[in-house]
C-alpha cells in the first residue's frame, strides 16, 4: 500500500507518494517488474487545474532521458512534460483518451499516464530525486505560489 | 409549460473568478434570453445556498437543468439538496472537450472562444429544455 508525505499550504493539501522517483516537473516514475510506470504528482495537478486533455506519445515511441512524452491541456495552461526515463513506451493509459480528468482524481493510480521500458533504469534513477527531496522542493514551489494569493 | 412557475428551471455555476464558471452563466443568460425564454427560466445558485423559498420550490416543482463549472458540481449539489431532482447536469468542462475549438479564457468577460463556447453549451440544453417542455406536455 502507498505512503505518503502530506503538507498543508494555505488551504491546500499535497501529498507526495514515497514509493516512487520524481523529476524535476513533478513527473513520477515507479519501477514495476523491470518496467517503470509513469504520471504527475498531485502538487502538479492541484497546480495545473482540472485536465481537459492529454496527449501521451504513442505505444512505440523511443525516448531518451528529458524528451517530451505528454502534453496536458487545462483550463488554466498547456504544459509539456518530458520522460524521466530512457527507452520505450509499452502502453498508455486509455483513460487519458476519455477520461483524462482520473489525473486529477487519483494521480499516483488511476491517473498514470505510461508505461515504458526502460533501457538503463539505474543510469536514469540518479539524475531522479527520492520522495523526501521532491517533497521539499514541492513544498517549496507550493509557499511561493500561495504567497502570489 | 407556459407558466412561468412550470418553466424549465437553469441553475448554473455561481464561481466567481473562474473562467468555467463565467462560460456556465453566459451559457444560461444565452439560453433563458435569447434561445429558450418562453420555456426556461434561470434560478441563481446563491438563492438556492440562502435557503430563500421560492427558489426551492421552483427547483422541487419543475424540472432543472444544472450548469456545472467544475468537478465540485456545487449547482447539482445544490438543487439536490433542496428537493429538487435534477433532469440533466451538464459541466463546462465535459463540453469543452466536444468543442475543443472553442478555448475559453477570461473571467469577468470571456474571450471569443469562450463565447463560442457558452453558446454551443446553451444550444445543447435548449435541445434538453425541448424535451423535457414536450415531455411535460405529454404529462399535462
């Protein structure tokens, strides 16, 4: 069962699953049986505003590290993420066709966005920071938008 | 349904400051002025949150369209927990994704596509005002 780091800012609550690497943009990255499973945090949900689209690079795709692999569309921003992990895309999630919103709903389960096979996970995995680090770096992002309010 | 008191009743979105909730109002003044105001009539949600009794007792009495501007569907919510029984909910955003062409953006005053995009919501609740208005016709 996933555990959480949680933190409250203005009237906000963000949680941060601690089973799982972070990027820089707040994209997970969870191993799973030598394939890593990938998605937002709920700091980049809650941030972003409720998805009205997503756009996944297709089943096939070749990535390497820092290229883009999904664009989300809300009523707030577009915004462009890229892979924290080299290799290739094995499945993406149908929900993100009709039901893209399950980003915000259950961002660390139902609202994953791929699966990729990576090519040198413990090369990509370093350059990813650990649950505690991103949830620093969260919290910190997370007080200097609340004191844009 | 001439009565006034057996108009379709319109609830949208009360959010203020909201681009979604601005495109659910604009959608309801395009439907109950302009595409349907023979047969719809417009409700504000803060009557309905102030408990003030006519409001209720349109949305108990006649059938309701709710205008929902985010996931948090306070107008459906709403209508529901003043005994009114909601014919069709629609939400900003679940149309905005059939009219991806029309980007709303905006807040006190919406953008073209915003506009556009009121407007193809009104449409589509006029066609749900038609159909509960008939139906309610064939009810007597």
């Amino acid at each position: 069962m996933t555990e959480f780091l949680e933190t409250s800012v203005d009237k906000f609550i963000f949680r941060v699953a601690t089973d799982r690497f972070y990027n820089s943009e707040g994209v997970w990255a969870k191993e799973e049986d030598g394939l890593v499973r990938i998605g937002l945090s709920d700091f980049v949900q809650q941030r972003s505003g409720d998805v009205a689209f997503a756009e996944i690079k297709p089943v096939g795709a070749s990535l390497v590290f820092g290229d883009e692999i999904a664009v989300i569309e809300t009523i707030k921003v577009n915004i462009a993420f890229t892979s924290p992990a080299t290799g290739k895309i094995v499945e993406v999630n149908p929900a993100m066709v009709e039901a893209p919103e399950a980003i915000n709903q259950d961002p660390f389960g139902e609202g994953w966005l791929a699966v990729i096979e990576p090519a040198d996970w413990a090369a990509d995995r370093v350059h990813l920071q650990d649950p505690q680090a991103y949830f620093t770096r969260m919290k910190t992002e997370a007080d200097e938008e609340a004191k844009k309010l | 349904m001439s009565e006034n008191n057996q108009k379709v009743v319109i609830v949208p979105c009360s959010g203020i400051g909201k681009t979604y909730g601005t495109v659910s109002r604009e959608a309801a003044y395009e439907l109950i002025e302009e595409l349907r105001p023979e047969t719809a009539q417009l409700v504000p949600l803060s009557l309905l949150v102030l408990g003030d009794a006519a409001a209720r007792q349109a949305v108990a009495n006649s059938p309701t369209i709710t205008i929902d501007g985010c996931k948090l569907a306070c107008a459906t919510k709403m209508v529901q927990e003043s005994g009114g029984k909601v014919a069709q909910d629609f939400a900003v955003l679940d149309v905005y994704r059939r009219y991806r062409q029309f980007k709303p953006q905006g807040i006190a005053e919406l953008n073209e596509g915003g506009e556009q995009l009121a407007r193809a919501l009104a449409e589509e609740a006029a066609q749900v005002v038609d159909k509960l208005t008939a139906e309610g016709e064939q009810n007597g």
